[in-house]
C-alpha cells in the first residue's frame, strides 16, 4: 500500500477557507430566502381558501341547493 502524501499547508488552509466561506455564504442566503418563502407560503393559504370556497359554491350551485 502506497503511503498518504503530505498535503501542503497552503491547500489545506484554501479547504478549511472554502469550506468556512461556503458555511457563512449558505447561512446569509439562507437567512435572506426564509422571508420570501414564508410569504410565499402565506400567499398560497390564501388562495388555497378562496378556490376552495369557489369549489364549495361551485358544487353549490351544481347541485341546486344555492339558499342552504
């Protein structure tokens, strides 16, 4: 089996820099993305309860009982 090779100093610390500036990088996106998303989400309830009232009336009037 071949021996590991020495890694130089100047790679690993580019990784750990890397991986460190991808970790912060992720959380900011992250953090800047969790607002849209929740409106979004807030915005679809919305409109899922006004389809489902046009639904509601929709089978209403389909079976005639519109006044109940």
């Amino acid at each position: 089996m071949v021996p590991p090779v020495q890694v130089s100093p100047l790679i690993k610390t580019a990784r750990w820099s890397a991986l460190i500036v991808g970790i912060i990088y992720g959380k900011f996106r992250y953090d800047n993305l969790k607002p849209i998303a929740e409106e979004e989400r807030r915005i679809e309830e919305e409109e899922k309860k006004v389809r489902e009232e046009k639904e509601r009336i929709a089978k209403q009037l389909a079976e005639g009982t519109v006044f109940s």
